[in-house]
C-alpha cells in the first residue's frame, strides 16, 4: 500500500453496528454517465447523517435511491436489513422532505399533515392526536385551520416537516429542504431540525451543498465528488482533520501549499521552507498539500520576531486586508502563485489597527500541530495513470 492509499483508507467508513441504512458497492449510470460509482455506507441507527459536495457530485441521485425514486444500476440498498432496490418508494418505511414544500393549497395545516395518514386508513381519533402531536413539535399547533398561503416559507417547510414525520418514518429523507429560505431563517432552522431530530430519534439523510449547514446539524458528513465518496468523518473530523485536498478546499477556508514528502515526519514546501508535519505513510518525494486554517495562523511584520524552531513559518506580501465585521481578513501572497487567508478576530480594536496592510512584508507562522498532510488529488491521478499503463 503506497502512502497515498493509507490516506484514503483513512476516509473509509466506520463499521455500524445493525445500520438504519446500507448502501452496498452501489452505481447508477444514466446512459454513458456514472452519476454514484461503487458506494458503499453503513449510516447507523438514529444518525444524522449529511451527504455534502457540489452539484453533480451524485449526492442527491443517492439519496434518490434511498427512497426508491431512482433504482441502482447495481449494487443493494438496504433499510433496516432488508434489500429495498427495485421496491417503489411508498412501499419504502422512508419519508421524504424536498426544497420545494409540495403542500396542497386548498387543505389546511393540518389536512395537509393528515393527508398519508388517511390514505393508510388510520383510525380518525388517531389521526388527529397523531398530527396534534406534530403540529405542537414543529411549533404549529395555533397554525392548523390556516392554508399554506397563508404561512411563511419557514412555516410551510415546518408543515412538509410535520406531514413527514407524522407517518412514523424509519428513515427521513431530506433534500436540501433549506435551500429556499433566507439566511437568517435557514441558520435557525438549522437548530430547529437537529433538536427535532434528537427528540423524534429516528435516522435522518441529509443532502446539501452548504457546509456550514452540514457542520452545524450532523453526527457524520460523507464529502462527495464526482460520484465518489472523498471522506465520512464526524464535523470536527472534516474540518480539521481532510483527508485529501478537495475535502479541505471545499469545507470552510483551507490555505492549501502545495509540498513534497521530503523525509519521516518532514514536508518541504514549494513556496517555502521544510516543515516539521505527520506524513503518515507517504514516501520521500511524493507529492502532498499542506493544509492550515485561516485561523490558525498568526501574522507578523517581517524582521519582527526571529522565527523560531518550534513554530513554522513562511514569508510573503499583504495582497489586501478586508474587514468582516467579526474578523479582519487578510490576503498574503507567498510566491509560486500560493495565496494564503488569514482571519484575525476583531475583539481588540487597537490590534486590529495595527495589522499590515497592503504591500508589507510580513512572516506567517503556526503551531507544528495546526498543519497537517492531504492527498494531492493532481498528484494521485497522475500516479493512478503511470500505474495503469
């Protein structure tokens, strides 16, 4: 096993004990296009479970499968143990929330909520303390005589929220259900979602493109690209931890600076010195990325403060100096093209006066344990390439 297939085991998903849901080497191809290639997830018993990435990354054709409206070119889907591939969706024990709330707008809250109960023949006095129940969870008990026109977007998302879960669901599926409020509704509804979550215990299936909403509500993330699954970690894992060079681009702000193994423990940097990080298993020569946060790093005026053993360090140039309200950003060019951000919180007006500004010369620097190794994507399938010829 090379250096760089240690790496990506280390994306590999944990064993779950009885899995709410398993997707077992799963592909679905549409004509010549593989949209999901080779999956395979175990996402336990009363997870909150998110697959993020961009559009096109096959996050929501898998969650598709899930609830039956696609069916997997090959490979098994199973809920609670049992293989559901080729079963239709209302024959599924899944619900499903969609962006769009699909409410009917002649009935009102709560014959909204009502509507698959009824359709399953429950009895009525169940019905009703049923969906009393799920109107008082989603804070829509006062709202149940009125028509979705009459609700906010946050409000009817509430209601598709509500009808979903009335019908006691194993799985509740979740497709970008968010995407459409504003930002200040979505943020509390965030909070909302994973409360209910905890309350109702019952597996949830995310999908969105928003990291921020991915970190806030999950237990796990699976980071998807091109149909693949790049890493399934917990938020802090992902965010801290990436495991290759997409993962830390595409979650938050990740100073990426291209490097090359140079020694056990040792990473020699293009557009800077050799630095002390954890190699892992790659190889003297293999090409990486070193990853830190903006966060991370601190920032000092060239000549200064000598550099110091203990604390790696590049040079560059302020490229601009933005002020974020909460922190003031800073754009510093370390040469080779390599652009690094920094965020300096704004809680001591005096320092923040005193940061650099454009032009100056000024050294970054950052604890040894604030730095850590990544898959050079470019890299690997240059050497997947070599290897098959």
């Amino acid at each position: 096993m090379t250096g760089a297939d240690a790496l990506i085991a280390d994306a590999g998903t944990p064993v779950v004990d009885s899995p709410s849901v398993a997707l077992r080497n799963v592909t679905k191809r549409f004509d010549t296009f593989t949209a999901v290639d080779d999956l395979s997830l175990e996402l336990g018993q009363g997870e909150f479970f998110t697959f993020l990435g961009p559009s096109g990354c096959g996050k929501t054709t898998t969650l598709r499968m899930i609830a039956g409206f696609e069916q997997p070119t090959q490979g098994e889907v199973l809920i609670e143990g049992v293989n559901v591939a080729g079963t239709a969706p209302h024959k599924r024990p899944t619900n499903t929330v969609f962006q769009s709330y699909a409410l009917f707008p002649h009935m009102s809250v709560e014959k909204n909520v009502a509507f698959g109960l009824k359709r399953k023949k429950v009895d009525k006095d169940e019905i009703a303390e049923r969906v009393a129940a799920e109107l008082t969870r989603v804070g829509l008990a006062r709202e149940a005589n009125r028509r979705p026109s009459q609700l906010s977007g946050g409000m009817q998302q509430r209601v598709a929220l509500a009808r979903a879960l009335v019908n006691l669901p194993k799985v509740l599926l979740l497709d970008e259900p968010l995407g459409a409020l504003d930002l200040k509704l979505r943020k509390g509804l965030q909070i909302e979602l994973k409360q209910i979550q905890r309350e109702v215990g019952i597996t949830f299936v995310y999908v969105t493109h928003d990291q921020e909403e991915a970190l806030t509500m999950s237990d796990r993330i699976a980071v998807m690209n091109r149909g693949r699954v790049e890493q399934v970690a917990t938020p802090e894992e992902v965010y801290d931890r990436p495991t290759t060079s997409f993962v830390a681009g595409f979650i938050g702000v990740s100073n990426l600076m291209p490097a090359k193994v140079s020694g056990p423990g040792r990473v020699k940097l293009d557009s800077g010195p050799e630095v002390p990080a954890d190699t892992g298993d790659l190889a003297a020569g293999e090409g990486c990325a070193a990853v830190v946060r903006p966060e991370k790093l601190r920032v000092e005026l060239a000549g200064d403060t000598p550099p110091t053993l203990d604390s790696p360090a590049v040079e560059g140039v302020v490229e601009s100096s933005v002020y974020l309200g909460t922190a003031t950003q800073l754009v510093v060019g370390v040469g080779e093209g390599v652009r690094m951000t920094v965020l300096v919180p704004n809680a001591d007006e005096s320092l923040r006066q005193s940061l650099p500004g454009g032009g100056a010369r000024v050294v970054l620097s950052w604890e040894p344990q604030h730095m850590h190794v990544v898959i050079d994507k470019d890299e690997e399938g240059e050497r997947e390439a070599v290897d098959g010829e």
